[in-house]
C-alpha cells in the first residue's frame, strides 16, 4: 500500500514537473466571467458587479467600472454577474445580470456609464459584442441574434440561427462574419450585416460546444464530447482531437496557427499548431473550471477560472 502511495505521488511528481507554469498573476475583485485584450489593457468581467481594466505593461489595475447591484427573488441586494465585455474606441460595451433572470446592457464612456437595455425588455442575453462604434449584436439563450443600433436604440434585425440553446460565438477581425456555436454541435455562420445564414460546419462535434474562437480563417471548438476541433472554411477542412475530460475553453493566436485547450481534468491547457498538429506545451496552475484562453500575441495568453485568478503564461 505504501509502495501504490510513492508510485502514485512520484509520477504525479513527474507529471507537473512537465508542465509550464504562470508567469505572473492578475488578481481580479471577483470570480472572473469574461476576458478581453485590447490597446495593452485587459478588460476583466466579474461576478462582483464590476469590469476591472489592468495595465498590461505595468501588470496594473488602474480602472474598475462598478455596477449597481440588483435585487434577488426574495429582495436581498446582491452582485450583478457581468456576463461579457467589449470595447471598440473609448467605448465599453457591458452585459450583466438584472432582475427576473433577464439581462441588461451598459455603455460605459468618458467616466459615465449609461443604462442601454434592461430587464423591462425581457431579454435572456448570453453575449453582447460590438461590430461597430454604433452597433452591436446581442445573442439570446434562445439562439436569436440581433443586431442593434446604439444612437437610435432599436434592432436593425433580428434572426433566429437554429432551435437549439445557444452557447458561444466568436466575430472575425473585420466583424463582417459570426459564429455561433449551440447544443446540436454544429456552427453556424452568418453575415453580421443582415444576419444571412452563409455556412453551417458539422461532423466533427457530436454535442454541446462550451466555446468558440475565429483568427484568420481559422476556428476552433472546445466541445462536452471532449473534442477540439478546428476548422478550416476556406479550404473545407476540419479535424478533432480528443481528450479525456470535457473540454470546457478554447482560444486561438492572432495568426490561428496556435491553439490553446482545457486538456484534462485537472485544468491545464495543451497548445498545439494548428497546421501540424503538434504539441508545443502543456501548462499548469489552473485550480478549478477554466472561463477563457486570450492570446496577448504569438508568445503571451491568458487563462482564467472560476476564480478572481487570471493567469498570465509565456509560450516559448
């Protein structure tokens, strides 16, 4: 028995000691929900009723954007959950939590945060992203999505991609094209000017996809069947790699050449080319339920967790 408890502890031993661990840490003032990069800052979306901005260079948090709680089912003051956040310009585009179970929509600008929707429209909104200055598009549990113009508040269109729940999408660089991933497994592409369906991808996943990401052409899937899969429209291709555990995020490089993924069940993430397929490295330190992989550059990412940790790796 002694002898079962070295072996199992010493090639546990082994196994961390092949992993790379974080560089440095950012300390978020909740559990983190969403993660954006933009302009050398990080934007942090909490369950704490606030986004937090870090300072990438100086590793720093210089702004937090609070939010007014909400009351519960019962009346109690509580945090409102920030579902997702965006930026574009000076502008920061904030999804959060409202009463009844619906959601609503601020706009925070010049040190002013202003209300756009809220649980008076009875919205289940899962994501909320900018495609321009004056536009964004909002995606409901139901699977609808709406495209809305800000200035004169009001939807522009409105479509439903399929009848199964929704659970990601992912816009390319020039924001002229969505991916939504859903319960069926299969992606669905569509124009984000009209919403006009122009793709549907399938084969690869057989269930639920927790996550989706778009970089150049390439997009990739972290799936409840415990596959990863990466597409490749353009050229018709597609491939899965399967782990052992649910795969619970995924996250692309600018170039989509490297790949990040929830690997196991104990949090770490596997890099791999894209092209080759190749391991790069696996990463640990990661103590619960991964939330996001965000790729600084070719070198850099980001994980966080279902935790106020988000940790920073280098590639090489």
């Amino acid at each position: 028995m002694k002898l079962m408890i070295f072996l199992t502890f010493f090639i546990s031993s082994l196994f961390s000691l092949n992993l790379k661990q974080p560089v440095l840490q950012f300390n978020a003032s909740g559990f983190v929900v969403d993660v954006v990069f933009k302009n050398d800052k990080i934007y942090v979306a909490t369950d704490a009723s606030c986004v937090d901005i870090f300072d990438f260079k100086t590793k720093k948090l210089i702004e937090k954007i609070e939010l007014p709680k909400i009351k519960d089912f019962i009346g109690d003051e509580v945090d409102s959950k920030v579902y997702s956040v965006d930026v574009i310009d000076d502008k920061v585009l904030i999804l959060s939590q409202d009463k009844q179970g619906f959601r609503r929509v601020h706009i925070y600008q010049n040190l002013k945060t202003d209300l756009l929707l809220d649980s008076s429209k009875s919205l289940t909104i899962a994501k909320a992203k900018f495609l321009d200055s004056n536009t964004i598009l909002l995606a409901l549990l139901s699977n609808e999505l709406i495209s809305y113009d800000i200035k004169n508040r009001r939807q522009n269109w409105i479509i439903q991609v399929a009848g199964a729940k929704f659970s990601d999408f992912a816009l390319n660089e020039q924001k002229s094209e969505v991916v939504v991933a859903d319960e069926s497994g299969n992606l669905k592409i569509h124009n984000t000017k009209d919403g006009k369906h122009l793709k549907t991808l399938s084969g690869e996943n057989l269930d639920n996809v927790f996550q989706v990401d778009y970089k150049k052409g390439v997009i990739a899937t972290a799936g409840q069947d415990r596959r990863m899969v990466i597409y490749v429209p353009k050229f018709n291709s597609s491939y899965h790699i399967k782990s052992d555990f649910l795969i619970y995020s995924v996250g692309l490089s600018p170039s989509g050449k490297i790949v990040g993924y929830g690997c196991d069940e104990h949090n770490n993430v596997l890099l791999l080319n894209t092209i080759s397929k190749s391991e790069i490295a696996k990463f640990g330190g990661n103590n619960v339920t991964l939330t996001k992989i965000v790729f600084i550059s070719e070198d850099e990412f980001l994980v966080s967790s279902d935790s106020k940790i988000i940790n920073l790796y280098s590639v090489k």
